[in-house]
C-alpha cells in the first residue's frame, strides 16, 4: 500500500489489481520454496547419516572378533567425515600461491635447476651465465629486477612473488618475432659448390671441436645446434631499459644476423668469423630524431647495455656480454666494427656455459615452462 501511495495510485481498482497481483506473485514464491527444500535440499542433507554410520561401523570393529576385523582391514575405508558437518578443500595452485607469497623458495648458497633457470632469465639484469648455483651474481641480479622490474623492496632472494614477476617480464616482453628474424638465411642464398643449405641452425659440422678446451674461442668453428637462450632473455632486459630507463626512445627494429652456418659465410666471400653460430644477435635499431646519426644511436643504446646489463667492450672479461665496438670505441686496430648496428654475443662464456643444452632452435624453448610451473611441480 505504501510504495503505490509513493507511485500516487489513488485509483481503487487500479489498487485492487495491483494487490492481487503481489498476492500471486507471493503464492508462487511459496510454493517454489516447498518445492526446494522437500525436492532439492533434503535429499542432499545425507551427511549426518553418513557421519554416524561410520562412527558406527568403527565402534563393531573394536567390540567384534579378530576374524571380522581381519575381514574388515581387507575392505577400503572412507576416510571419516567429521561430525560436525565441516568439509576441506585444498587446491595445491593456490596453496603454494598463498602460503609462499613471502617465503623464501631460494636464497644464497643453494643449488637448484630452478635456480639455473633464473641465472637465465635474468641475466640482463646485470648479467649471469646459466649455473645452477645461487652465486653473488645471482644475489645482485635478483635485487636489480626487483628495485628495476618488480618495483618492490630488495630482498636479493627468490620467493613466490620473484617467480610469479618472471614470468611476467616474459609475457611482457615477447621475442616469438625476433627469434624468427635470427635463423640462418643461408636458404635464401646462392651457395659455393658442395655446401648444404641448414635448417635455420647449422648442420653441425666441427662437432669435434665442441668442447675441446684447446681451441681459441675465436676460431671454433663448431655449428651450434641452436641460438643460445641467454641472448633473448638479455635481448628482453635490455628492451626493458630502453624504453623505461632512458628517455630517447631509441626501439629495437629488428635482429638483421642472428644465425650464420659455413654455408652462409662461404656464400658471404669465404667470411671466417665463428660467433654467429648461435653465440651472437646483430640488432638495428630505430630512434625518432633525424638529428643524431645512427652510428650515435648505436653507441648510445649499447651504453645502456653496457650501464644494466653488464655488458663489456671486446672479449677480454669472461662470463659477461660482449659487444662489438662502434665509432666511439674504436681503435686503430679494430677490424670488425658495428657502427650501424649492436652486435652482441656470449662468446666470452666458460665452455661449461656453452653445452648444447643452452642454444635452442625455437622461442619456446626460449621460453622454457613457466616459472610457476617449475616450482609447482617441484612440489
Ligand atoms: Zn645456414
Ligand atoms: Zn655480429
């Protein structure tokens, strides 16, 4: 009555149809309702049913005969319901999301695959090789991603939320294009006489010189069987820096030379040079600003390589990204210069960071399985 005094129905009839449809309306509520609970939730109240039978079943096993109770030990028990109605449901994703969000998963000193897998991924946040040890490196390379990337307090050790943050600066920074842009071209070429055309990633000749610790860096002459995965994850950190770290806007364009087998560098006038075979990107970049020249682009963004990813000049510092020089650092005695483009490589890595294991022949496995997954299946 009141809401069609506030609707100013004043009418009688008006009124009177009204209140008979609420009637209606309230009847039908009603009967909805018996019908609910005499057909749908009495016939699910079978806990406390359930909950005593077993009770009663475990006060017979106790009072009756070794013979019954040895019966019974061969029949699969339920596992008891509770009493008092309450039920659990644990979903070990969210577990480990909730409870680990600040626990420590690794810290300095310990020793892990998972780890390895960190020294990768990260390593353009001040550089690493892929050991499987939690080093100093390691500790320093986690604290940049967290004051740089993650934006949080530095802690310098892995928990849930680092691992979460990882996978993250992946899907963020996608390299599926440039990957591509990086396979041998070698197909695309007309090759001398008797060379065979590879797959995107050498045939894997010189295998014998491999591992052979004898052979000066620079002249092994092995085809990696892949591009080796340190390079696109330092590509990614550093795509990272240039576009929040430096206000020049300078963008990568794309990767001109990624792979290069024999059959490509003897199509290219007997070329000798070995670190393209899965060691080394060459990336040309673009800048919107036609008043500082290329070769000044290029010098410049390889200073931010240089300032976040721990990248050096040349080969003489082991573990780290190399670069080749550009005009800046140019000496008489240089012969190869990247003035146009960024060359850089991971030639300066220790054999034991040079195992097939790490050059890989898709972005995939670039990629690897996420991180969560990792530690999820770790248990
Ligand atoms: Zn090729
Ligand atoms: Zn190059």
């Amino acid at each position: 009555e009141a809401g069609l005094d506030e609707l100013g129905i004043t009418e009688p009839y008006l009124r009177d149809f009204a209140l008979d449809v609420v009637d209606e309306a309230h009847k039908h509520v009603k009967s909805n309702w018996q019908l609910e609970k005499a057909q749908r939730i009495k016939p699910s109240l079978w806990w406390q049913q359930v909950a005593q039978a077993q009770a009663q079943t475990q006060t017979q096993t106790q009072t009756t005969s070794t013979e019954q109770s040895d019966a019974n030990a061969n029949t699969p028990k339920l596992s008891n319901l509770s009493t008092d109605g309450k039920a659990w449901f644990i979903h070990p994703v969210a577990m480990v999301d909730y409870f680990a969000g600040n626990n420590i998963l690794f810290k300095k000193g310990d020793k892990d695959e998972i780890i390895r897998e960190i020294n990768i991924r990260l390593a353009g946040f001040g550089g690493n090789v892929p050991t499987d040890e939690f080093t100093e490196r390691t500790e320093n390379m986690i604290k940049q991603f967290q004051r740089d990337y993650m934006q949080v307090e530095e802690t310098g050790v892995v928990d849930m939320n680092v691992i979460k943050a990882i996978d993250e600066f992946q899907e963020e920074y996608p390299i599926e294009t440039y990957f591509t842009q990086a396979k041998c071209k070698c197909s695309t070429l007309k090759l001398v006489e008797g060379d065979k055309v590879c797959g995107g990633f050498g045939n894997g000749k010189f295998e014998k010189q491999k591992q052979d610790a004898n052979t000066i860096e620079m002249y092994r002459k092995y085809e990696y069987p892949g591009l080796h995965r340190t390079l696109f994850w330092v590509l990614r950190a550093w795509k990272f820096y240039l576009s929040h770290f430096d206000q020049r806007n300078m963008k990568i364009e794309l990767v001109k030379s990624g792979y290069r087998c024999w059959s490509d560098n003897n199509a290219h006038n007997f070329r000798k040079s070995t670190n393209h075979m899965g060691k080394a990107l060459d990336i040309h970049m673009i800048y919107n600003n036609t008043k500082i020249s290329l070769e000044n682009l290029c010098d410049d963004a390889r200073e931010v390589m240089i300032s976040y990813c721990n990248a050096h000049y040349r080969w003489q510092v082991k573990n780290v990204i190399s670069l080749e020089v550009g005009i800046r650092e140019k000496t008489p005695k240089d012969t190869a210069i990247a003035a146009t483009w960024i060359h850089f490589d991971v030639r300066s890595f220790e054999l034991k960071y040079l195992e097939d294991k790490y050059f890989v022949k898709s972005a995939e496995q670039v990629n690897g399985l996420s991180m969560r997954s990792l530690i999820t299946n770790k248990g």
